[in-house]
C-alpha cells in the first residue's frame, strides 16, 4: 500500500476514531479479512461480547482472563482485538514491540471511565499502606498505580493472595468489589464506579421474566448490583456462566450480562433456550455500546490499513505490566 494512501486514511482516522472510508458491497469481508490475516501474521482476539458474525472470525473468544493470556503467549506479527479500549492496552502491554490493533477507537468502557486515574491518585493516597487490587476492566495509567490486576474470573484468588494484614483498595467496580467483600470474608475499600451495562438491569422485569418461566435459572456477571444478584442461582464471570449453562442440566436461563454470549451460549447448548435479562429502559435485551461499535467492514479496514493502532508511552507500559504479571501468576498456579 502507498504512503499516500497510508496517510489519507490517517487523516480520516484523526477525525473519527476509526477508518472512515468507503468499502465495495460487493466485497466478501470474511474472505478478504481470511486473507489479511494469512498475510500479514495476524491474530484475531474477539470478546464474548461483540457481535456474532465477528465471534464467528475471530482466532479466539473469551474474556478478559483468557484474552489476555492469548495474547501474552501469541506468536502473530499483528494483534486484532475485537473489544473495546482497555482490552487492546492490556494486549499491547503485554507485547510491547508487536503492532496491536482495534477496529475503533472509540470502543471505550464506562467502568474505565468511571475511574480517571488522576483522581483515584488522591484516593489512593488516603490509604498509603492498602494494596491496590484493579479490575482488568480500566486504562492502561490506572494499571500504574494498582499492585495486583484482576479479572472477574480470578478475582476471588487475587484477593485471597494478599496477606490477611494488609488493607485492600478495590478499584474500580462497586458492585464486584461488594460481592467479593462477601465471597472473601474481607474489608475491601472500594471506588465508587460501575458498569453501565450491568447496572441497568430491572429487577422487576426480571422477576416476572421469572414467573413467566418458572423453570428457567438467573444466572448473573458479579458487576451486577447486588439486588440483582440476590435473585441468581448462579453467579460468575463470562465464561463461568458459559460453562456453567453447557454443564447444567437446566434446559432455560435468563441471562444477566451482556447479551452477546449469548451466540456461544447457544453454540454450545443449541438444545437449551437463553433469555436476555431485560433492562431498566425500552430495550428488550442488554448491549454494551462500545463493543457493538465494531464491525466486520471497521475490522477488514483496520487490517488492510494497520489503523488505528494502539499506542501506550513506555513508561505507562513498563510501570503497568508489574499488576497484570502478577495477575497471571495467580491465575497460573491456580489452574486458571
């Protein structure tokens, strides 16, 4: 690709977030994005929650745990994320001298924004002899001031490996910090941020989604609130709750989480029927905004032009890999 064209869709990039250029209709994406990907040494990492047709892409699918251990081990030239921002951060942290790339941007996270990492620095300093525990789910200048990184996978193990002496802060989700205060028996001191996706579920209209189906089960991602979580016959990260509706013998489940695992839920059980939980709005299921702002034609553009790319200064990377090493420590000799 000439130079010229390199530099017109940077100048489209800079105004968009993504490449905003024109694509043939009549152009088979799949086979074209099949093609970058054998040319280039490209590796296609896709969350649980983007749309299907892109899970269906993707080298592999899995959460935040298994992304990033994908990642760390990869011997792929380029690495595609298929998510949202912080994902992509925690790939290029990983691989600093490897091109990382994401199809938009902006496919941010409202739980990262939730916590600016200049204003939990003063927080932080309130408690100068806490560990800092961060949930994987925040920007790569957070992950400088954290000690130990978790996902909502080993969180229980993360925190049960600082000393019984030592004050924890939990940073930056409310609602799993809670729910792990309960599960761990200790005395987290927690930041004040959510998750839009999973703090707008209703809990009325789940309960008559459960009268409605008296044979179904709630299962529920911890980032729920606890109301909603009191009403769960089973609580778990993504790919718990996708291992757990393969495993059960239940045959229907109301799902408490971004309703795009429900395309693997159903690959894997095609037999079993899965209810998204419905919302506190108009919307009859749960959809993260961000990681629906990919797409297959942002996916084959950002692989034929290498943009955008994601960038981290080296300090941000040398100071924040520490947090998420020891994360995968943990998880190692806990079989995760």
């Amino acid at each position: 690709m000439s130079n010229t064209a390199i530099a017109e869709a940077t100048k489209k990039l800079d105004r968009k977030g993504y490449l905003s250029i024109d694509v043939d209709p009549t152009l088979d994406l799949e086979a074209e994005i099949k093609r970058l990907k054998k040319e280039k040494n490209c590796i296609i990492l896709a969350h649980y929650y983007v749309e299907s047709e892109l899970q269906d892409i993707a080298d592999y699918i899995g959460d935040s745990l298994q992304l990033a251990q994908k990642a760390a081990s990869t011997d792929a030239d380029i690495i595609v994320f298929v998510g949202v921002h912080f994902m992509a951060e925690t790939a290029k942290m990983l691989n600093p001298k490897k091109k990382v790339l994401l199809p938009d941007l902006k496919a941010g996270c409202s739980l990262a924004d939730s916590c600016p990492p200049h204003l939990f620095k003063k927080f932080k300093e309130k408690y100068p002899d806490h560990v800092v525990v961060s949930y994987i789910n925040c920007t790569a200048e957070l992950k400088t001031l954290t000690d130990i990184c978790c996902t909502s996978s080993n969180a229980h193990h993360v925190i049960n490996s600082v000393p019984e002496d030592k004050g924890i802060i939990f940073a930056p989700d409310k609602n799993l910090g809670a729910y792990l205060q309960k599960k761990t028996g200790r005395d987290l001191v927690l930041w004040n941020g959510a998750c839009m996706v999973h703090e707008i579920f209703s809990a009325e209209k789940i309960t008559k989604a459960m009268v409605r189906n008296p044979d179904a089960q709630l299962i529920a991602h911890p980032e729920c609130e606890e109301h909603i979580l009191q009403k769960a016959h089973f609580i778990g990260s993504t790919s718990q709750l996708l291992r757990y509706t393969h495993e059960n013998d239940g045959q229907k489940f109301i799902v408490a989480t971004e309703s795009g695992i429900i395309h693997q839920m159903e690959l894997k059980s095609p037999d079993k029927e899965f209810i998204p939980a419905p919302p506190n709005n108009t919307c009859a299921c749960n959809d993260c905004p961000h990681m629906k702002r990919n797409s297959l034609e942002k996916l084959y553009l950002c692989m034929e032009y290498e943009l955008p790319e994601v960038v981290l200064e080296d300090w941000v990377i040398e100071k924040g890999i520490a947090c998420i090493d020891r994360m995968m420590e943990i998880s190692k000799k806990a079989g995760l």
